[in-house]
C-alpha cells in the first residue's frame, strides 16, 4: 500500500516536471508554445525527405527519383496504418491525464507497446511479401520496378522502428511534451542526411541507399527514445512489476485507433489510385509529382503542427470537460493557419518553377512541376480547414469521423480522376485537379461535422 502511494506521488512529481497542463491558461498561447517544437520537428523530418529527393535527383537521375516517387505513398500505406494507432493511442493519454487520472495514463502507456509491436511486425511482414505485387497493381512502369520495390521492402522493414518512435512521441505529446520528441527528431533527422550522403555520393548504393538511411536513421531514434523516457519519466515504467494488460485499456485504444488507423490507410489508398493515373503518364510526370507533393509537404508542416497542439489541447480539455474552452481553441488554430496561407500560395505562384529546379535538372519536369504548383496552392486553405478541423475532432474522441472523412476523400479522388481522365484535354493536369478539388470537398465535409456538435460526447473519459 504504502509502495504504491510512493509511486504515485513520483508520478505526479514527474508529471509537474516533464508535462504541461493545458487544461489552465490562455489556449492560444499554450497551443502555439506547443505548436512550435513541432513545426521546427517538421521542419526536419520534411528536410530529410528534400534530402532524398534532392540527393536521388541530382546524383542518381530522373528514374530513380521516380522509383522512389512511385513508392513512396505505398510504402506509407503500411506506416499510416501504425500511425493511426499511436495517435489513438496519444488521444487515450491526453484525455486520462486532463481528467488527472494518473493511474490510466501509465495503464495505457504499458499496454501501448504491446499493441503497437504485434501491429507493426504484423504490418513490416505484410509490407516485405506484397511490395512486388502492390507496385505491379499502381501499374509502376518496369524500367522503374525494380529501384521501387528495393526502396519498399527496405522501408517496410522500418515500419516497427517507426510505430515506436511515433508511439512513443504522441504520448509524450499527449502529456504536453513537445520539446523532448523534437530532439530526438532532430538528432534522426541530421544523422539520416549523412547516411543519405555517404550511402549515394560515396558508396554508390543509390535507391537501396536512401532507403537504409532512412531505416537505420529511424532505428536507432526510436531506441534512444525508449531508453531516455524509461529512465526521466516516471510514467514510463517498463518493468514487470508494473505491467499487466489490461483489457478495458486494450479496447479503449482499439476504440480510438482502429478507425485512425483505417483512416490513415483509406486515405493513404486515395492517393495510390492517383499515383496510378501518375504512372500512366510515365517518369516525368511521377518525377514533377513527386517535387509538387514534398511543396505540398512544406504546407502541411504548418497545418499538421497547428492540428496536432489543438488535438492535444481538445484531449486535455475534453477529459477535463471544458467544452466552451475547445470550441474556441479550434477557431483560434483555424484563423492560424488562413494566415499562413495567405503567405504560401503567393510563394508558389510566383516561384514554382526555381522550387521545382531544387529538385531536379530535367527542363520538363521543371516546366511541369512549376505549373502544378499554381493548380494545388489555391487550395491549401481547403487543406488547412481539413486537416485543423479533422485533428480537432480526433482530440475530441470523435474518431470514427476521420474513418467517415476518409472514405469521402476516396470517393472524390477515385470520380474526380474519372471524370478527367474522360477529357483528353486534360492530360497529366488532372493529377493535380484532382488533389485540389479533393481538398477543398473534404473541408467542406469536415465544417459540417464541426456544426452537427456530436463531437461535444464523444469523450471516451467520462469526467464526473
């Protein structure tokens, strides 16, 4: 008895030093002192992924960066499924810890690594069999198979390394730490630009190259993570003593992160059917589209930071039944992100071309690539609305949501890309109709769930 009032106050002493409590305080300024470790982590997980692109482009050639174009999205498919758990699992956390239930936030942080390691051995597994046949499905051209299916199984591999960093981060998050994520972020992201270097430019290894350096890069991050919180945080606590399954944990999760994780990978699904339509149109137009999509990866940074302090923040606030508190956090992001907007889409039009030329030599992917970016930017403020109102909602507990949302933006690339694939006029052009036209539908869908108000009871943490 007296052991476990111990390990509680420890708890809560540890709890004082290494989270913060967004349930008090001005949301604005809490969310973006949130928001900003995550941005500058962004930043550097984005600039590796410019690495490889630029690093693949400029040394290797046009085909090769259309191997790992054509890819990239499959690849993901495997990673978006783990990474739906995480941030269900996250959720989970930040709303046990804003009801200022400390004992369910260790239960579901010791149950975690049990669902997060049977997911992604199970999905790493599945990812190495099927990378063959899922690229021959997209139609990958074959003068690119081969580059495309090493770059797949060597990162698939990684899913279980990524599953744990991801975990590991979204309940730290979920506890108001962004800062100690970043660093370790940032120390991957530095050692993945050198293995990147050394692999292509010294050893030669090309695609193969940037896909260990990516793995290792990964690896190495998540057990330094581990080993770091288990001995600074009192929350994580892997020992025998303290851990036991606990099935009303297990379901809650699974409550919360099944449909992230079918979110996740609907979503993910969505853009292969157009990375299909990309590979009919052959290397140059999968190459312009791989630059335009890491622009619109420069985007999302801002969008996904501000989501991702306002998800934490609704969790918080959600747990501790704070409803008029959340309502106003969301508009505060939303208007957050309108003025980033107002700064990039003006970037994109004015210098899409001299972007796209960081990323490759070829004249026509240059000039295609530039255009596209005057197609796509207008409509990042369909993608800021998306992704801010959708995170809001996932805080909030509404999950199923993201699931419903999923499915919409599926349906709209699948018509959309049917509808211009019937205008011959249209060309290649479609690609990239259809991701902004995507966009935009899915924030209108997202506004009229934020309006229904369902989300006020969808708390999984029954405050008293």
């Amino acid at each position: 008895m007296l052991k476990g009032i111990i390990k509680k106050k420890r708890v809560e002493a540890s709890d004082r030093r290494w989270q913060g409590d967004m349930t008090e305080g001005n949301p604005f300024s809490l969310m973006i002192r949130f928001a900003l470790p995550l941005f500058i982590g962004n930043l550097f997980q984005l600039f590796y992924n410019l690495v490889d692109s630029i690093v693949v482009g400029n040394y290797v050639g046009k085909s090769a960066l259309a191997a790992v174009g054509a890819c990239a999205t499959p690849s993901y498919l495997f990673v978006s499924l783990s990474l739906g758990f995480a941030t269900g699992l996250g959720i989970l956390v930040a709303q046990f810890y804003g009801a200022k239930d400390h004992r369910n936030v260790q239960a579901v942080i010791n149950n975690a690594m049990v669902i997060l390691g049977t997911i992604a051995s199970a999905l790493s597994l599945l990812g190495l069999v099927g990378s063959p046949a899922l690229l021959r499905l997209l139609g990958t051209p074959e003068d690119i198979m081969a580059d495309a299916v090493v770059y797949m199984r060597v990162t698939c591999l990684g899913v279980i390394a990524t599953a744990f960093y991801n975990g590991l981060s979204m309940i730290l998050r979920a506890l108001g730490d962004s800062r100690t994520p970043l660093f370790f972020l940032i120390a991957s992201s530095l050692l993945h630009i050198v293995l990147d270097l050394l692999f292509v430019i010294y050893f030669h290894m090309e695609v193969l190259g940037v896909a260990l350096s990516t793995v290792i890069s990964q690896a190495i991050s998540a057990v330094a993570l581990f080993m770091y919180v288990n001995r600074r945080n009192e929350y994580f606590c892997f020992s025998k003593s303290t851990f036991r399954l606990d099935r009303e944990i297990i379901i809650k999760s699974l409550r919360l992160g099944v449909p992230l994780a079918l979110q996740s990978s609907v979503v993910t699904i969505s853009v292969l059917v157009v990375q299909g339509y990309v590979n009919s149109f052959g290397d140059t137009v999968i190459a312009a589209n791989t630059v335009t999509k890491r622009v619109d990866d420069f985007a999302m940074t801002f969008f996904n930071a501000l989501g991702s302090a306002l998800s934490i923040f609704a969790g918080q606030n959600i747990g501790a039944g704070k409803i008029d508190r959340v309502k106003s956090a969301h508009w505060q992001m939303l208007f957050s992100a309108f003025a980033v907007c107002i700064v990039l889409i003006p970037v994109a039009f004015l210098f899409g071309g001299e972007i796209t030329r960081l990323f490759v030599k070829e004249q026509d992917v240059i000039d295609i690539g530039g255009r596209a970016l005057t197609f796509t930017a207008p409509c990042y403020l369909g993608l800021a609305i998306t992704l801010i109102t959708r995170a809001f909602l996932n805080g909030c507990g509404d999950t199923l949501f993201s699931l419903i949302n999923a499915f919409t933006e599926i349906a709209c690339r699948v018509v959309y890309t049917l509808i211009l694939m019937s205008f011959p006029a249209v060309g290649c052009w479609g690609v990239w109709y259809t991701t902004g036209a995507t966009w935009v539908t899915n924030a209108v869908v997202c506004l009229i769930r934020y309006f229904g108000g369902k989300w006020k009871m969808k708390g999984v943490v029954k405050t008293a």
